[in-house]
C-alpha cells in the first residue's frame, strides 16, 4: 500500500483513477473521524491530503 499512497508504480490512467478514488475515500473517512474527535491538526493535514489528491486526480484525468 506504501507504493499506492507514494505513487511509486506505473499503471494505466484508468487504474491510476481507482487507486486516487479509494486514497480519497480513505482520507475523508479520516477527516470525518478527526471532525468527530475534534482534533484540528488532524482535520488540516487531511484537508492538505485530500487538496493533493485532487490535484493528481486532475492531472490524471487529462
């Protein structure tokens, strides 16, 4: 999963957008849980993770 999560692979844009879609489930599954325990760190570097994702995502798509 570390390969997943750095990126380290080649794969076609097709998986490529799976892997992205569940990284971004992953990490709002994280942020719901870091609204719940109100922890503000936690809910930042989640916000950071999830703006990256969407980055790559757009990227991927072109």
């Amino acid at each position: 999963m570390e390969k997943v999560k750095n990126g380290n692979y080649k794969q076609p844009n097709g998986d490529q957008i799976g892997i992205i879609r569940l990284e971004i489930d992953y990490e709002l599954a994280t942020l719901f849980e870091a609204m719940q325990e109100n922890d503000t760190d936690k809910k930042q570097t989640t916000l950071d993770k999830l703006e990256a994702l969407r980055e790559k995502w757009l990227m991927v798509k072109e």
